[in-house]
C-alpha cells in the first residue's frame, strides 16, 4: 500500500474543517485535506456569521463572498406574533469591540467553497476531494489515515489528524467516542422563498426570531431568500410536511391569507444536543460537529466549529513550528472547547430553544417584562450583545489555561 506524508491532515471541508486547513496552511504548516464531496454540500444549513468569525476569515482573507455576496444584519429582533410586540437588538452598539458590528446572512456552502479556492491557492496545501478517510490508527508520534480514492486506499502519515468530518464523523466511531446528550422530539421544517414576506410585516430585519404558543418560527433573510422555519408537528409524516398543503398551511398562518407561495426548498432536520466525551485524543483534535451538535437557535453550531479551528490549528503550529509541547497543547485546546461548548454553546441554545418552544407560551408576560428591561438597560444590553455575538465565550475560553 502506498503511504504518503503530511504534517497534518485535515478529516472534512466543510466550513470548520476549511477553516483549520487554511489557517494551518497560511502558516507554513503542511496540510492536507481529505473531502468526500467534489463541492461543497448546498444543503441549507448555517446562514449567520457572527462578529468574531467575520473578524477570523476576514484575517485568514477568506471573507471575499461574505462581503460581497451577504447581507449584513446590524439588527436583530425577538417578535411575539400575537401581540405584535417587537423587540430589537442593534450590533452597531458594540462598534467599539469590533470591525464588523453585524451578522453576516449568506448560505454556508458559498462561504465553504470560497474557504476552499483560498486553500488551493496554497504552496503548502493538499485537496483530495472525492476521497474519504476510512479508518484511522494512532501510534506514539503520528497518525495513520486510510484514504479511500476511486482506484485504492492509500496510507496517509501524519503528525496530527484534525477530525472535521461532520456530525457522523467516522474519526469519532473508530476512537469508539461516546457522543452524550439528546435528540429534540420534534423536527423543523425550513422553507425558502423568495416571496417578499417583508411586505407583510412592519420593519421586519434580516434576523427574526417570531414567537407564538401555536407556532413559533425563526425568519432569516439570506441573499435573494426568505428563510423559514418552523417546528413540525409531531403527528405529521414527513411526506406530509414537505406537501403543499402543510407549506400553504404555515404561510397562510404567517401572512394572513393564501397565497400560494412558490418555495425554493423544502428541508426536514432533527435537532441534537451533544458533546463529545472527548475533543482530543493522542494527536487527533475533533472539531465542529463532530465534537458538538446544538439547535440552530442563536446560530453557534458552525461559528463556534470555526473558533474550535482557530484555536486548534494555532496549537498545532506552536508544537510544530516553536516546539511547545505536544500533549499540553493538545489538552488545552480540549479544556478551552469542550469548556466553552458545554458552559455556553450547550446552555445558551438549549435555553434559547426553550424560549422558543414552550417559555414564551407559557410565560409570555414574564418574557416581555425581561426583554423590556433587558432593550432599557444599556449595561445589561451591552453584555447580551458581547454574549450572543459569542465574544465572551472566546474571551472565556482563553482565559482557561
Ligand atoms: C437548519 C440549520 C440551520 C443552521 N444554522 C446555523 C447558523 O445560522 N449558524 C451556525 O453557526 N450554525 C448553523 N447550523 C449548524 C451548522 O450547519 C453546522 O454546525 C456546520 O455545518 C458544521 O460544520 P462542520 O464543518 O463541522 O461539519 P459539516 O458541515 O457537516 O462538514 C463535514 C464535512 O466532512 C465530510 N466528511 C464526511 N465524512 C468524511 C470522511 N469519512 N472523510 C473525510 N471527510 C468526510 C463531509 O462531506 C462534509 O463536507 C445550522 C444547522 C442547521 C441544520
């Protein structure tokens, strides 16, 4: 069998695994990156960039197509369908901490695939793309991965393996990992159309979470898109929730009459709560959602996937270019990601997903009062803003040593 060599390589392109494999590679690290897909995924999945991570492909120069294709979002709101109520949340409040004081709205797979044209740019970079790793082996020094082509499975050496092969990530199974927590009941339902649903609205942003006792949704705008989604109730099939009656049910709902909405996708998810009971292990890092999965309320999944490349890849190249010490760095990265993504990632969206689902109908005079005090507190806004912008979890993380 053949084996070749790399410093590192790099399990997955999709937005966390680019990430890592780009940082390393602009730092003279040489990488090489293993992707089943000959492009990147158009599924409808993350369409949020957050502040920091603006600022990190803005740094790694991997921001073009979100500058130049998204939308920016200053402002966000919470909006209680019954009584009209709208609170809204303006990022330009925190312009003194950062470059970038807004949400970017743009699919994942366009920024992905922007990631990756960047990576092939690079001297020091290998693409496989239409390959997948098999099997992985650790020994005290290196890492061996399978590498499957369309002709052979090749031997890949490494020093360390980045693991950003997704929520099913074979690197995880073949360490034998356990991936704890729990799966909502209900699945979602996200529809896209570019039916201008603004007009049926007063002031609507491009970030709305919308609640609602009968049918919360969350209304995201991505460019020439409205994105909806909805939670599915549970006595439908999924054949029925992908019908024209269900969709012309939920927008009947939402504005007011029938009109037939023509939709561009029509996508079932299931929403998982779970962290891997290890991020690292020997010379593996796992990052992204093969380490973590969380309900796509507030938008962490993929960021916080790309602050785990971030921060892994800048302790691989302190072990690899300025000798620090492998097995230290290694569990620091462990102790800062898996600490952040259980304290925050974890706590915030479960939270958020509770609002969504059952807080607001049950306690919708509670939550007005709080969101009231909350948009009247500058202090107390300040510091919400930083949180679900996600700088104090990155503040936080690297306060752990
Ligand atoms: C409806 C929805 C909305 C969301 N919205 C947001 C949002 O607004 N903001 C946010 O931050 N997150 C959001 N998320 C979460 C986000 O989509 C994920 O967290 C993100 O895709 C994780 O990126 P990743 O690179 O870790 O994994 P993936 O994107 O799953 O990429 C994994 C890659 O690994 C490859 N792979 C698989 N097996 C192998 C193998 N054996 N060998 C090599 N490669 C392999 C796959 O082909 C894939 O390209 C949302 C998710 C959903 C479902």
């Amino acid at each position: 069998m053949i084996t070749h060599d790399t410093e590192v390589l790099v399990a997955g392109l999709g937005p966390v695994g680019a990430t890592a494999a780009l940082s390393l590679a602009r730092q003279g690290i040489n990488v090489t990156a293993v992707e089943p897909l000959v492009s990147s995924a158009h599924d409808l999945r993350a369409s949020t960039y957050h502040a920091p991570t603006l600022e990190i492909l803005d740094d790694l120069g991997a921001a073009d197509t979100l500058f130049s294709q998204g939308l920016k979002a200053p402002v966000y709101q919470y909006r209680d369908r019954q009584t009209g109520e709208v609170f809204s949340f303006d990022l330009g409040e925190i312009a003194d901490r950062t470059r970038f004081p807004y949400r970017i709205q743009c699919e994942q797979h366009r920024v992905t695939s922007n990631i990756v044209d960047q990576l092939k740019q690079q001297s020091s970079a290998t693409v496989l793309q239409g390959q997948r790793v098999l099997f992985v082996e650790q020994h005290e020094d290196h890492v061996i991965a399978y590498v499957e082509n369309a002709n052979a499975v090749e031997r890949w050496r490494a020093r360390y393996l980045v693991a950003a092969d997704g929520a099913s990530s074979v690197v995880r199974k073949v360490l034998g990992l356990q991936f704890p927590g729990f799966t909502y009941d209900e699945k979602f339902v996200c529809f896209s159309t570019e039916h201008p649903i603004e007009e049926a609205f007063d002031n609507l942003s491009y970030v709305n979470y919308i609640s609602d006792p009968r049918e919360w949704m969350v209304v995201l705008r991505v460019p020439g898109l409205w994105r909806v989604l909805v939670p599915a109730p549970l006595d439908l099939t999924d054949d029925q929730l992908v019908s024209d009656d269900y969709k012309n049910d939920v927008f009947g709902r939402m504005l007011g009459r029938d009109l037939q909405i023509v939709t561009r996708h029509r996508t079932i998810y299931r929403a998982h709560q779970r962290v891997c009971e290890r991020f690292a292990v020997g010379h593996i890092l796992l990052v992204g959602d093969a380490a973590h999965l969380n309900s796509p309320m507030g938008g962490f999944g993929m960021n916080s996937g790309i602050h785990d490349a971030v921060n892994a890849s800048e302790k691989l190249v302190k072990i690899l270019r300025h000798g620090a010490d492998g097995a230290a760095q290694v569990a620091l990265y462990e102790r800062q990601r898996q600490t952040i993504t259980r304290d925050f990632v974890q706590a915030q969206t479960i939270e958020n997903t509770r609002l969504m689902r059952d807080g607001w109908a049950n306690a919708r005079a509670q939550r007005s009062e709080a969101m009231t005090r909350l948009v009247n507190d500058a202090e107390a806004r300040r510091a919400y803003l930083l949180k679900q912008s996600m700088f104090t979890s990155l503040d936080q993380a690297a306060a752990i040593s």
